[in-house]
C-alpha cells in the first residue's frame, strides 16, 4: 500500500485477492444460522457455523465500508476494490435507482458509437506504447499500425470500407448501424482489433485491455426486493405515467451486465419487466445459441440484422443462475411471460403430415420439422422463484417450467400448478431438486403429490420440502397418500431432510409412527392439524427428529384450543388448562433435562432430549401466555406471527476453544444473543420484516433454500404474513 513517505506498491494480483477475501468476509455461510441476523458490538473474531454469536460473517455495510476506502487510497487498489463494490446491488430508494441507471446504461445521445471508439482506440494505443520496453522506432511503427484502426468517417458509405476480396481481411469492424450497441461488447471488439494488428506486425507485444468507466461487467447480482416508492407523496397519476422502474431502463441496465448471474424482481416494480426484458434476462448465454432452432418471424421484421446482433451479443453473456419473481402479477408482466412462453418455448402448430400448401408445394413431415426445431432450454438456471405469481396461467407455466432442465431450488407456491405439470416435471432424467416448495397450489391433487414424491428421480435427493397448507387453503393430500409419502419416498427414507413442513395434512399418530428417523431435521412445520394430539407431536419429535430446534403449532391440537372451537362454558380456565398442556406435554418432556439425583454430587447433568427452543403458536396461545416464563420469551414478526422462544438457548462459540459451535441452555441474563433477544420481544412486533423462523419462502438468489435469511419484502413474505 503506498502512503506518504512509502513508495513500496503490491502486484494487482495480491490487492484482488485482498479485496475477495474482504467481500468474501461478508457472505452467509453455505448452512446459514436459523435465528435473525442480529447486530451486535461484539469484537471477536467470526465463527463456523452454525453459531450465532460471535457470527459467522461480517455485517455487509462495514463490508462495503471497508470496500469503498480501499478505493480512495490509490489507483491500485481502486482497480482492485471496485469490482467487489460493484459485485452486489440492491435497489432501495428510487433516486438511487436512477442513480445506477445513468452509472451503469450507456447514454447514446451524449456519447455516440464513433466517439467511443476514438477514444478508446487512442488509449488504447498510447497503454500499449508506454507499457512496452519498446524502443523509439519500434513505438513509431507501433503507432503507425494502431492509427490505422481509427473508426470509419460518417461522410463515406460503410459498404466502401470493406476490403476487397483480393486483400488481406481487415481487423473486425464494430457496425455502427445498432442503435444501442453495448458499451462492454464494442470495448472487446476494439480491444481484440488492435490485438491482431499488434500481432501481425510485432508479435509478443502484450496489449492491455483498455479501460471502460462503466461498471456493468462487475455486476453479478441485482434484486428490488427493498424497492419502495410508498411514503413519496406521489400522485396517482404521477405513480402510473412517471414511474422509476421503466421496462427501458431495466433492459439498458441489462444490456451492461454481461456476468448477470442472479435477479430478483417484486410486485412493486413488476410492471417494467415487458418482453424485452424477459428476453435480456434469460435469452443470454447458451439460448442464444440457437441450437439449430429456426428464428419465427425474422422475415416479417423491419430490420433482421438487429435481431441477429441482440443474438450475438446475449450468446456473449453468461448464463443466470437464479431468478426470483416473488409476487409478480402485474397484466404487463403477465402478458409478456405469455407471449415470451409462446414465441420462444411452445412448438409452432403443425399440419398434418405430408399435407400440401396453398400453393401446391408439400410440407414438410413433422420428423423432418423436429430435426431442424430443438426445444428452446435454459441449462444454466438452478434456481427459480415464483411463489405468488398466480395470475400466469397453466398452459404457459406448464412449457416454461420444463425448458430448465438443472433445477435444485423451485418455489412453486400459490400458483397455478396442475398435476399434468407436476407428472411432467416428475419424467426429467437431469433434473434433482434439492429445495422444493409447493405451498398452497389449490389445482394439485393428492395422488399428482404422492406420484411426484415416491416415483420421480426428481425429487430423491430433497432435502428441504414445503406442503403448507392452512385454514383458507388447505393441503389436498389424503391420509392414505400421506401414509405412503413418509414411509415410501426417498427423501424421508434417506433421513437428509433437514426442513419439512406438513401443514393441515391429516396428520394422527399412527401416520407419525410410520415416519422413519429424521435425524437432519432442524425445522418442522406442523400447524392446522386440529386433531392431531399434543403428546403424539412431542414423541415423535424426542424418539425420531432430536436436533430439531424449531416447531410450529399454529392451531394444532385441541389442547392448544384456548376454547376457540371446543365449546365451553369457561373460556378462562380453557385457556389456562391450554398453558399447561404446553409445558406440561410438550416443554418441560422436550427442552429440560432429564432429573438426576447423585448422593456424592460429583454427576454431571444430562442434556435436554431435544433441541427444541422455538415454537410457533397462534395469536390467542401467545396471549394466554403473557409475558412467559422464566427465560422463554414472546417474538413477535412485522407481521401477525408470533413464536414463543428460549432465550438462553442458542448455537454460541468461544473462538481459540478449538471445539467449534455448540448448543448451550444456560445463557446468562448478560449474554449477548439473549438481550438481543429480549429487545426483540419487548419490541412487540416493531420489528424489521428479516426477524422470523421457520421460513415460509424460499432463498433463491444465494442458494440457501428454506434456511436463507432475508429481509424487505423477500422477508415480509418469509417470516410475516400468516398465509
């Protein structure tokens, strides 16, 4: 690092991997922690997971912080720090969206084509010559031959500057006639330009890559799940003619972003993704290629070269990896899904075979049509997020769902999915779901479910699987189905499952017996089941699934009642006969330790059976149970869910110990998680929308699954809202 009085400089190499390693500091562990992520003061250094204090991780602002000071200390180190301070976006507040719209799109109307390309061939050339030990007639001759790339003059015709055919082939020429080249794509073509003519006439010579301001190669994610324009004090009219997030800037802002690997998008901010930006979004990388696939329509456009060089620049980009499209209902979005679906992923109608034409000439045959018509797929997607998008119908869902064929994380959750979709996915031979929510999908049938579950490779290696269901919408499998699920599907026969939720499945306890030891499971989901019997749950829970930590009983068990639906003559003593029913079959068996009695007093105490330490209860339960009990606390989300929580129970760490994480009960009343715990309870639901357990949608954008931690509406979804 250079500071007055120190002329000492690093490689690049060596800042770089400062700058990953400081970025890196700041991600979520691969198995993330299942409480909130909390801020505390706590100045040790982090831990393995699955710790919550000290954390695991380094909070993200002091991330970027620390990021955003490298930059200012010397030209070095902002080359090495700004690609890692541009890796992540989040759109927040709507100036700052306009902010990274003129930062990172290409204004084409103060800057032209040829001016970028005389500027950037000037730089480019005098790079090269002073970064050459070249000496002075050879720099001569190397700026002769790089003059000679100068960009074509706008008085002659670009027809009169292609080589004849009896010359030597020119270096590649960018054609200006696109309206809206990208910026990234032209750089590449000069730079790979000026590194033939080098070659050609002085080879070995290294020719640095010229410099482009424009930040859109570094990006990698980019969501608007903390996107708002509520509390702006905007016109009706103003909200619905001057909006923020416009299809055209969405797509410019794509169009730069070449290394795009994950977008999110939301309700609020759905009505910019029109065709356009559908196709930007997943018509890059390998489905650009065309695979042989014929282009309908081409002949019908104005100007077919267009659409060739938008073909040729996308088969450039890399592929995304995740899309989340959590609550997008808009009808522009909608329409252009539809029209994506049917121009891009459903086959053309064919004739019959060998039929004639109008004109008298035959057709095709349809084997000879399949030949040359590939289906369109994207490979390169493992993660797609559609919980709530249930205004797409069930003929477009159907052929978009099936063009990803390497999928490992689906959230299907309150659409419009039919058992003729769900069979379909089911007879992949590549696909292997590791997440799979299929929460409140109202058309699927309980056969459709026990069909995917038992007899499709597809779902054998789940290890996070989600049936909720609740009172307005309830679970459509049968008890004879259920029964068949958890004793012959693979993913509960292999006992990886470390998230299941069987919500308002007629759950009793002859189907709990027949469940096999689950002995990966940390969170269980068994809310609305009115009969199931409080004592069942707590057995199965010690004898099958110990390490489970988090429980949810929404409604579950009539002596949970509180006396809402069993008739009584005293809703008082209802209730308090429902708080002791909780300690008395469920808390004390499950989360004290057992009693021992030793004479010399020397014995060391045993564990609780279990690591249960939250449960989910309904708003009356958590009423009747008032402030709680000795360390057990009420939480509250921003939402109507509530949770009844142990706060002296949760994963802590010594650093230097060498003994890694470990589950501790006695957490004293100083402890740090345990007051953070405690703020959090007297805060009573005055809370961020990121404060929750038991997720009730998928983490798509990093991969976490069920487990992922987020917060903005991502969170509001996953931790608030009852349904």
């Amino acid at each position: 690092m250079s500071s007055p009085g120190c002329d000492m400089e690093f490689p690049p190499e060596l800042l770089y991997t400062i700058c990953a390693h400081v970025y890196a500091s700041g991600l979520l562990p691969d198995a993330p922690s299942l409480d909130p992520l909390i801020g505390t003061d706590d100045r040790r250094l982090p831990t393995g997971h699955p710790s919550c204090l000290p954390p695991s991780y380094v909070p993200e602002p002091l991330v970027r912080q620390t990021l955003a000071s490298l930059c200012l200390v010397n030209h070095g180190w902002y080359t090495a720090a700004k690609p890692w301070l541009w890796r992540k976006l989040e759109v927040r507040l709507p100036r700052a969206w306009l902010s990274l719209v003129e930062e990172i799109a290409w204004n084409y109307e103060e800057e032209t084509v040829d001016t970028v390309m005389d500027n950037t061939i000037r730089a480019a050339t005098q790079a090269a010559i002073t970064s050459t030990g070249l000496l002075s007639n050879q720099r001569e001759a190397l700026r002769l031959a790089l003059d000679d790339l100068d960009g074509p003059e706008t008085t002659i015709a670009p027809d009169l500057l292609s080589p004849m055919p009896t010359r030597d082939p020119s270096p590649r020429r960018i054609r200006p006639k696109s309206k809206s080249p990208a910026r990234w794509r032209l750089l590449r073509s000069i730079s790979d330009a000026i590194q033939d003519v080098v070659n050609r006439r002085n080879p070995g010579i290294y020719i640095p890559v010229p410099n482009d301001p424009r930040p859109g190669r570094f990006i990698r994610h980019l969501d608007f799940n903390h996107f708002r324009t509520i509390g702006m004090r905007r016109l009706v009219e103003e909200g619905v003619n001057s909006r923020f997030v416009t299809g055209d800037r969405v797509q410019a802002v794509l169009k730069e972003t070449p290394n795009l690997s994950a977008f999110g998008a939301t309700e609020y901010m759905d009505g910019a993704l029109n065709l356009a930006v559908l196709n930007e979004l997943f018509l890059r990388g390998a489905p650009s290629g065309g695979r042989g696939r014929p282009s309908r329509g081409r002949a019908l456009m104005e100007n077919p070269d267009i659409e060739e060089e938008d073909r040729e620049r996308r088969r450039e980009c890399k592929d995304l990896e995740a899309v989340d499209l959590t609550g997008c209902v808009s009808a522009v979005f909608v329409n252009a899904f539809t029209e994506f679906v049917n121009t891009n992923l459903v086959p053309p109608h064919e004739p019959e075979s060998g039929s004639d034409t109008e004109d008298g000439s035959r057709r095709p045959r349809r084997s000879e049509r399949n030949s040359f018509c590939e289906p369109l797929l994207f490979p390169g997607l493992k993660r797609l997020g559609m919980r709530g998008v249930k205004s797409i119908l069930s003929r477009s869902l159907g052929p978009f769902l099936m063009a990803f064929p390497n999928l490992t994380h689906l959230d299907l959750s309150g659409t419009r999915l039919t058992p003729e979709i769900l069979e379909t996915l089911g007879q992949s031979s590549t696909m292997r779901l590791k997440s799979l929510a299929l929460a409140r999908c109202i058309k699927l049938t309980s056969e459709s479910i026990r069909r995917f579950l038992v007899d499709s490779p597809v779902t054998s290696e789940l290890t996070e699987l989600s049936l909720y269901g609740d009172m307005t919408y309830m679970s459509p499998i049968q008890a004879n189905d259920l029964r068949d699920i958890v004793s012959l599907a693979p993913c509960f026969l292999s006992g990886n499952l470390v998230y299941l939720d069987l919500s308002s499945a007629p759950l009793d306890r002859s189907i709990l017996s027949e469940i096999g030891p689950q002995p990966k499971l940390r969170s269980l989901g068994l809310s609305h089941i009115l009969h199931l019997e409080l004592k069942a749950v707590s057995e199965f829970v010690r004898d099958k699934a110990p390490n489970v930590e988090i429980l949810t009983l929404i409604n579950t068990s009539p002596e949970l009642d509180c006396g809402i639906r069993i008739p009584t003559n005293d809703p008082r003593s209802a209730t308090r006969k429902s708080t002791l029913s909780l300690y008395t079959h469920l808390i004390r068996p499950l989360c004290d330790p057992p009693f021992s009695f030793s004479i010399s007093g020397n014995s060391v105490p045993k564990p609780p059976p279990t690591r249960v330490r939250v449960i989910e209860l309904s708003t009356a339960m958590l009423g009747a149970l008032g402030a709680g009990a000795g360390s057990w606390r009420i939480i509250r989300s921003k939402g109507g869910r509530g949770w009844y929580v142990d706060t002296a129970s949760a994963w802590v760490a010594e650093p230097g110990s060498g003994t890694g994480s470990c589950m501790r009960r006695d957490l004293p009343p100083d402890h740090p998680y345990r007051v953070e715990m405690c703020k959090l309870s007297d805060a009573n639901g005055n809370v961020s929308s990121g404060v929750g357990w038991h997720a009730r949608k998928m983490e798509i954008l990093h991969g976490h699954g069920m487990f992922g931690r987020e917060d903005g509406l991502y969170g509001a979804v996953s931790f608030a809202y009852q349904g």
